[in-house]
C-alpha cells in the first residue's frame, strides 16, 4: 500500500459509518451488539485521524430518519451514545480533541443533550481536531432551516437580498465555520450519500467500501486515505492547470 503523506491528507474527512446492523445480524446477534462493536470502530478511527493531524472529522451517528427504527433500538442507541460520551471525554481531553455536534437536538432526549452540552462544554478550549457528531441530523432538514434562519434575518433587517451569497448561506448551515468535507468514506456497500451533509458535499471525494463499519480496520482506513491522496481534485479547472499551479 502507498505510504500516507502527511501533507496530501484530507484536511476534512466525513464519514457514514453504515453496517453495524447488517454485521450482527450475518452473526446471528442482536443488533445492538452490532453497534457496540462498531463504537469500538469508531474510537480506533477518531484516534488515528487525530494522530495523523486530520483536523476536521465528521460521523453520521443517528440521522433524522432513524428516529422511524423500533423504539427499543432507538432507546439503545441513545443509552450507547452516552455511555461513549462519559467514557471518551477523558481521551478527548489527552489527545486535545473538540466536540463538535450537529443536527435537530431538540429531538433528542433531555439527558442525551446534558451529556453533550457537557462533553462539548469540557472539550471547549482544546485545540486539536474537531470531531462533529452529526445527531438526529438530515440534510434537507438542515438546508430548510438555515433558509428559515436566514429569512428570519432579512425580516429583521439584518441581511438583505444582496448579501445572499454562497459563502453567506453556508454560514447559516449546521456547519457554519467549518470547511468542507474534502474526502467521504462510507461503509458495508451502499453507494449513496443518504441525505448527509447535501450542501457541503458539492465538491467532496466519494469512498465506498463493502466492509461494514465494526470490521473497518485500521488498515482498510489506511487504505482508504491512500485512494483519495491518490485523486486529483480539479474543482472545474484543466489536469494542465493544477500541474502549472504546483
């Protein structure tokens, strides 16, 4: 496999961490052990991206549409997500990593937000890599409400329709003030974005793999983030004009 270059790295890698489900399942297991094991996945993968000094690291926890899974799934998750939460603030914290969360919290239960806004409270003043959590999130969802948001400000004489730019929207975004994802990994064989981060994807590199996210090795993520320093990213322009540029 070639070898990583620290400089050709993503500076925002996005991730759809899919197949839990499906792999507990191909084990005749509960579904849940699925995503127990794929926590574990995802602990390997903010580590290593934090060692490698990717600075921006973005997982699809739970989309909005997840909420229509059985009620007793959902109600594992929620008590999963925060058991990760207590237990890897403190590895935040050693490794300088910030929290990061996205999506419609009001969905979410009251003792699921009091652990985020605590986690993301502790990890505040860490300078590191920002690891975002995108929670009860969609992506038309988020499109909608930055345009309800920006609408809002136009009403309130805080913005006119001159100042509607790209760059303007995109600060109304769940992701305001953070760049867009450069590279997308998404796991267990489906070749689709799944209503994440529609806006911010415009420009992103696509990575899909058959492996399903609790048997995404540190090797197949290796592999991964050679594929995509192996790419050249034209953004519209000629091959002959990014060799000119560099």
């Amino acid at each position: 496999m070639e070898p990583l270059h620290p400089d050709k790295l993503p500076t925002h890698l996005a991730i759809i961490m899919d197949g839990n489900g499906r792999w507990a399942q191909q084990r005749m297991l509960k579904r849940i052990v699925g995503h127990q094991r794929g926590a574990e996945t995802v602990k390997m993968v903010v580590e290593q991206a934090s060692q490698l000094g990717i600075k921006y690291l973005t997982l699809f926890a739970f989309s909005s549409e997840n909420w229509s899974r059985p009620p007793i799934e959902v109600r594992a998750l929620m008590t999963l997500l925060k058991k990760y939460i207590r237990r890897e603030t403190a590895r935040m914290m050693r490794n300088n990593i910030r929290y990061n969360i996205i999506g419609n919290r009001s969905d979410l239960p009251e003792d699921v937000n009091q652990t985020l806004d605590e986690a993301t409270l502790e990890t505040a003043g860490n300078t590191g890599m920002v690891l975002t959590l995108a929670l009860s999130y969609g992506g038309r969802q988020e499109i909608s409400m930055a345009a309800a948001r920006m609408a809002r400000d136009m009403v309130a004489g805080k913005l006119s329709a001159d100042d509607v730019t790209v760059d303007t929207f995109a600060e109304y975004l769940d992701t305001g003030g953070l760049p867009d994802p450069d590279f997308l990994i998404r796991t267990s064989g489906e070749m689709r974005i799944s209503n994440f981060l529609l806006w911010q994807l415009a420009y992103t590199e696509l990575y899909f793999t058959e492996t399903n996210w609790p048997d995404f090795t540190i090797n197949e993520f290796h592999k991964a983030l050679a594929d995509f320093q192996s790419r050249e990213r034209r953004f519209g322009k000629t091959s002959d004009q990014i060799t000119k540029r560099n």
